[in-house]
C-alpha cells in the first residue's frame, strides 16, 4: 500500500446521482486515486494536509476539518491520528475538543507544504478568496485540474480552470483570479455563467462539455464526474 511519510493510505467513497448525470465522489467512495500527487492516494490526506500546512498558526477542530474537507467524520479522526502520530501535525485536547495544528518544526514542512499548495492549494485558497463575496453561487474548478483529482492520468496542470455560477462582478473575479494565481504561483482563469444558464435544458456547447467532464465544487468539497 503507498504511504506517505509512513501513512499508509486508501481511498474510499460512496456514489451519489444528481440532476445532469452526475455522480458525485466524496471521501467515502472507492474511485481512482488522485493524480495530483500519485504519493498521496486519499483526496481525504490531500485536503486535510491543505487546509493544515496552508495556515499552520492556525488550530482545527476535527469537526471544521470534516466542514472544510467535505470527508467524514470517521475518515477525518482516523487520518488526523496517522498524521499526528507521523508528527506533521500536533494535537491537544480541549474539553471535547481535539484540536490539531501543522507542526511547522517537522524537518519535511516546507517541502511539503510547497507540493501540497500546488497540487490540493487551490481548494482552500479559492474558498478563502470567494467567501462571502456577493453574487456567487457556486465555484467549481474544471479542466486539467479537476481531471487530475478524479484520477485521470495525463500531464500535471498549468493552470487552474474556474467556474463561477452568479452574477459577481467580472472586475471583482478577474482581481481573484489575479491574487489566487499570484499565491499559487499558477495562472488562474475565471469564467462566469449564470445558473440559468448552467441550469437549461438546451446548454451550450460549452456548458454541456463542462457538465460531461469532472468539475469539484470549492465550497463544499464534492468531487464531480
């Protein structure tokens, strides 16, 4: 089984249909492992080291790590417990509460961190950069990126492809777009539609290529294919 820093991880989901034929992964559902990093096979570890070693003067509840992460919360406990006893993430006891923080004196901190931002990254960094701006909706991530994390082998990324359904302002998503790709040190496009039109039952050609690839939904964590 492959292991990183000696975890051993696996990936497992459940199936959910939707409107437009989707099927949405979660953390609970066996499906291919992430091609971001082939070292990390659980989207479950990739997203909770992202939100962790992103802000590492931060502590976490293991609660808002399963909100934040979309994975459950059996799944959260038992990989924060691998990690933390790894020690690249400390944890403490408050009340009822376990909360966990990056250990930022591990000696892989920094590398990890690096690989970590660029490939899982764009996941809290956009959410960060979208909440509570008004006129949004929903913000998904498609293109070579989404791929990559439904499992799809091929080339690493250059860019990151983003949906905004809503009515924000363009000059607000291109200032996003601008500052997300600059902490990312990646390009990073923006592409806004309304719902109606993600919605309608005659899409566009390019609505119904989006709809048929995989897209994942920055907000709540859901993995689209």
């Amino acid at each position: 089984m492959p292991e990183l820093a000696g975890i051993p991880v696996q990936r497992l989901t459940r199936t959910v249909d939707t409107s437009h034929k989707w099927k949405i992964y979660s953390r609970f559902v066996k499906v291919p492992g992430s091609q971001l990093t082939p070292f990390v096979r659980s989207d479950a570890v990739g997203a909770i080291l992202a939100e962790s070693l992103s802000h590492p003067d931060r502590e976490f509840s293991l609660a808002e790590l399963g909100r934040r992460t979309g994975v459950s919360g059996p799944v959260v406990h038992r990989e924060v417990g691998r990690l933390v006893e790894s020690g690249i993430l400390r944890d403490r006891h408050e009340g009822r509460n376990r909360l966990v923080r990056a250990d930022d004196e591990h000696p892989l901190f920094r590398p990890m961190r690096e690989i970590v931002d660029a490939t899982y990254g764009p996941v809290p960094v956009l959410r960060e950069q979208f909440d509570g701006v008004e006129g949004i909706e929903r913000v998904l991530i498609y293109g070579s990126w989404a791929a990559r994390r439904a499992g799809e082998a091929g080339e690493f990324p250059n860019d990151i492809d983003v949906l905004v359904l809503g009515s924000a302002p363009r000059r607000v998503l291109v200032a996003i777009a601008s500052e997300v790709g600059e902490r990312l040190d990646v390009p990073v496009n923006v592409t806004r539609l309304s719902i109606e039109e993600w919605e309608t039952d005659d899409p566009t050609p390019f609505v119904a290529t989006l709809r048929s690839r995989p897209s994942f939904d920055v907000m709540t964590g859901n993995l689209h294919v």
